[in-house]
C-alpha cells in the first residue's frame, strides 16, 4: 500500500490529483445528468408511479424503470421509503419497487463500459474519447441558445454525460500507471479473498453511497489490468449491500412500514450477496475456472454486474411475501398506532413525484371542502349536531392540508425543479389558497343555520324558493370546480366563469328582492342580517371557484395575470357568452 501511495505522491506525476479529479467529474456528471432525465421524463416517471399495484411484475418494471432514468438505486430506494412512510405505496409494493432497482441501476456500468472499447475502425465511433467532445458542444448550445425547458433538459443531459465520461477516461488514465506497481497488483490479490473483497466492495460503496459510482470507479480500475475477475466479483458482491447505507439512513423516524421497506432492501442484498458469494466460492474451489485470473475489462465488469443482480432477483422476486413476513416479524407494530407522514422530504428528491403526491392531496382537499359547503347548506333545512361537527371537522381538515402543502411547495419551489414544475408549484399554491377559503365560508353558512334555528327565525315561502335557486347553482358550480381540480380539463374550468356571473347577478336580485319585502313588513330585519350573509358567503363561494378555475386555464396557458385573463374571456369569448345565456336560463327566478 505503501508503494501505492508513494507512485501517487511522487513529484513527477500527478496521478492522485488526476484520479480525484476525474472521480469528482464522474460523480458531478452523473448527478447533473440524473436530475435532467428526471425532469425530461416527468410525465413518463408520473406514469410509472401510477403503475404501483399488488402485481409483482408491475412494481419490478417499475422500479426498474424509475432507477433506469434517474441513475441510482439508492435515490429510488429512498423514495420508496418516502412512498411508504407517506402512505403512498404498501409493503408490498416497495419490495417489488425495490427488485426491479437492483437490476435497473445495472444500466450505467453498461454505459461506463463504452470507455474500454478497443480497435480501430467503425469500433472507434463508439469510444467515448470520439463522441463525447461533440456530445458536450452539442448539449452547451441547447442548453444556452435554445428556448423551452425540454430542449435545455435534453442539452443537459448530453452534457452530463459528456462530462461523466470524461470523468470516466481521467480515472482511468490516472490510474493506468499503477499497472507497472508490484504492490497495486499485489493489493487486488488479496481481494480474491472472497471475505475481504466483499468488504472492500461494502465500504467503498457506503463512502460513496452510490453503487452506480462505485461500479464506475471499480471499471476505472480495470484499466490497469491487474485487476481480475476473482478480485472484482466479490467486490461487486460487496457493491450491492454498501449501497442500503443511504436507505437506512433515511428511513430513521419514519414509520414501522417504512422502516421495513429499508430493512427489507437491506436484507435482499445482504442475503443474495452471501448466498452468491457462497456459490462463487465453491465453484471457484470445486471448478478453479481459469476466467477468474483474467484481468478484468469493463464489459466484463458490466457483464458480472448485470449476471449478479439478475440472479439476486431471480432468486428473491418468488419470495417477496416472505421477505415482506421477515420485515413484519423483526420490525413488530407500535403499542401506539404510528401517525403517518402525508407528504414525505424524501419526495422531495424527484420533484415529478413529489408534484404528483401534492396535487393528490389538493383534489383530497378539494374533497374535503365540498363536503363541508354540502353539509352546512343540507344544515339550513336539516340540521343536526353530528352535521354540524362533520362540517366543522371538514372544514379544519382543509385548514391542516393547507397548512402541510403550503410548507412543502415552498420547499419544493426553492430548488431547482425547471420552468414547468415552478409554474404548477405555483398553481398549486394559489389553488390551496381557494379552497381554503371555500371551506372556511361553509362554517359560515353553518353558523346562519345555527342562527336560524337557535332564535327560531324563517325565510318566507317565496325567499326559501328563491335561495333554493342560488343553492342549486352553487352545487353545480362546486361540482365543476371540483372536476376542473381532478381532471385538469380546461373545458370544464371554462364553464366556472359564466356561471360565477350568473351567481353575483343572482346574489343582487335576491337582495334587491329582500329590501322589497321588508319594506312591505313580509321580513323580519333579524332575518334580514342572515338573509345577506348567506348570500354574501354564497357568491364568495363562487369567486373562490372562479379564481381556482382561472388558476387552472392560466397555467395551462402560461399566463400569471388572472384579472387580465378573466376580463378577456367576458369582453371576447363566444363560449363565455353561450353558457352565460344558458345558465341564465337554467337559474331564471321566478
């Protein structure tokens, strides 16, 4: 060790600086290109979470696929342990997720293993050294000179992997010189001791936390040629249980179930390594296949790579039941049931999937709001105790998702997400603003009733028929502001506007209609006072629908100015002026 360190040191070279150098550009290149996939791939990642089901080879592909596109099965694990301890995804589910993982974070050593490619010929076309100058050229033009965040996405991309294949060749030519060391030779040598290269493999994986960049590093190695396949398998081995150190310490105060999906992932790799490691070593007893002294190449590397982690799921994808028992035995329930996390930091690493679960708990929101304007206008003829607490509990149900969304989208707008995830963090914000206060005028129109029965008051007959018209467009105006919110179909926002108008006009009839009456002594001004409240809150209810309706076309339209965008619609659009006449004919009073 010591004549390796003393080659690397000496003054006439610069081999560890190199060789840190480039491993600081692999890692940077790697992370750089990770997060521009992801954003590239945000509807593709929503979809992959919508495939989450109890099917076993759905949850694999799946985890296969996430791991594929953001380039680490440790980020993908840590999600998982966010799904989890958010609710999001069962037991099971993770442990499908996290199989698919193992063998979807195999995809960047095969990448990697484009830098040993040797000859001449079309064969140089492929070797990084050729492409990857172009590729960088490339990416930095799209990434400054084009507009519109997909193709900056698609330049940085090209970027990162340029830069992560340059990191790659500095490795490996820092390191080539070691070749002519004794001692560097003699070092590898007593890896193929199955034990120490598994620790080895373990360690400098858990140091790195990445086991896509230690296989990296483990192929720059290669370079060298004295390394050979009975050295790098238990090394690889060795890979796969470092890479649970990131899981294991995010699963730390997160729920049972979460703690078990890290366990779990612990667990399969530990278990597949052992029993693999321990196949290995009979064969290499038993057999002594003369392959095990070749140096290593890094399609070799890739090759073992892949064969390993395909095995490991081969083996434990059977048996995920069992692994999901083991989990539940050695990790028991609380005596005290575990409030679970609605929305988790780990999400935050994939912004697409953390959107995703923000714009779930909106539309639950969303749920919970109409729920409570329901109940307090079924209070106004039926009221009840237990209605009354149900509108109550709705009502401080939207305050708290209010209260956690808020929190999380401004924490999720801070980092760097792109253009189009801001603006729907932004639309998510001003969204949960409305519905909040939708909710809060359904205590409103609760207190009104309470009012109404507490001092024995009552609408005359022609007053209850002409509320029951405003009531009646308030459901329809709830129910499309609802569907706006789940389905994000514009068609449907665009009906909210010309029935919020129909609204306010009917809200000033009704109140001009009243002050007839109660200058003809037909009402009480006591009953006057909760007359104008609920028409008050009742038109509020629908500018809240207008804004939340306004707030969904602008962001599909890319506009942020929403009075602007309104009064456009009233003074231009043809659909405006044809569903207004259509509802000013569904809502005529009598």
């Amino acid at each position: 060790m010591n004549a390796v360190m003393n080659f690397l040191f000496e003054n006439q070279n610069f081999q560890l600086l190199e060789m840190i150098l480039g491993l600081c550009l692999f890692l940077f290149g790697m992370n750089l290109m990770g997060e521009a996939l992801e954003r590239r791939a945000g509807t593709a990642l929503r979809s992959l979470l919508g495939k989450l089901t109890t099917n076993r080879l759905a949850g694999f592909l799946t985890g296969l696929g996430v791991t594929a596109v953001i380039q680490s099965s440790s980020a993908t694990t840590v999600m998982v342990v966010g799904f989890v301890n958010s609710g999001l995804m069962t037991l099971r589910q993770a442990i499908n997720v996290i199989l698919g993982a193992n063998v979807g974070t195999t995809v960047t050593a095969w990448i990697l293993s484009l830098s040993g490619i040797e000859g001449g010929g079309i064969l140089q076309l492929f070797k990084p050294t050729t492409f990857t100058p172009v590729l960088a050229l490339v990416g930095i033009i799209m990434y400054i000179f084009l507009k519109g965040e997909k193709k900056k996405d698609t330049g940085m991309i090209l970027l990162g992997f340029a830069t992560l294949m340059f990191g790659m060749e500095t490795m490996s030519g820092a390191v080539k010189g070691l070749a002519n060391v004794p001692e560097f030779t003699q070092l590898f040598t007593m890896f193929e001791n199955p034990i120490l290269g598994l620790l080895a493999g373990a360690v400098l994986t858990a140091i790195i936390q990445s086991s896509s960049a230690s296989v990296g590093v483990l192929q720059a190695l290669a370079a060298t040629g004295g390394i050979t396949y009975g050295a790098c398998i238990p090394i690889i081995m060795g890979q796969n249980i470092g890479t649970c150190v990131t899981a294991m310490i995010s699963s730390v105060g997160t729920t049972k179930n979460a703690k078990r999906a890290a366990f779990v992932h612990l667990s399969f790799n530990v278990l597949g390594a052992v029993l693999l490691l321990a196949v290995f070593a009979v064969l290499r007893a038993v057999f002594a296949p003369a392959i095990l002294g070749v140096a290593a190449s890094e399609f070799g590397i890739a090759v073992a790579h892949s064969i390993f982690n395909v095995a490991c799921v081969l083996i434990f994808l059977p048996l995920s039941a069992l692994l999901e028992k083991i989990a539940l035995t050695l990790i028991p329930d609380a005596k005290v049931p575990e409030v679970v996390s609605e929305l988790d930091d780990r999400l935050l690493q994939t912004p697409q999937l953390a959107l995703e679960r923000c714009r779930v708990l909106v539309g639950e929101m969303a749920a919970a709001a109409n729920n409570s304007i329901v109940g307090a206008l079924n209070c106004l003829d039926n009221y009840t105790e237990a209605a009354a607490q149900e509108v109550r509990e709705a009502e401080d149900l939207t305050d708290h998702y209010e209260d956690i969304l808020g929190t999380y989208l401004v924490k999720l707008g801070s980092r760097q997400i792109g253009e189009s995830n801001s603006a729907e963090t932004t639309e998510l914000l001003r969204l949960i603003g409305d519905i909040e206060r939708i909710a809060d005028h359904s205590v409103n129109i609760l207190e009104s009733a309470e009012e109404l029965r507490q001092k024995e008051l009552k609408f005359s007959e022609k007053a209850q028929g002409e509320l029951s018209v405003l009531i009646s467009a308030t459901h329809e105006i709830l129910s499309l502001t609802m569907s706006a919110i789940s389905t994000g179909d514009l068609a449907i926002a665009a009906k909210v506007e010309p029935l919020e108008q129909i609204i306010d006009d009917l809200k000033e009839e009704l109140r001009t209609r009243h002050s007839i009456r109660l200058s003809q002594g037909n009402c009480s001004i006591e009953t006057g006072f909760v007359w104008s409240d609920l028409l008050t809150n009742l038109e509020r209810v629908s500018d809240h629908c207008s804004n939340v309706a306004g707030c969904i076309i602008d962001t599909a339209n890319h506009n942020l100015n929403l009075h602007e965008s309104t009064r456009a619609i009233h003074e231009n659009d043809a659909f405006f002026k044809e569903q207004f006449n259509l509802y000013k004919e569904q809502y005529k009073l009598a």
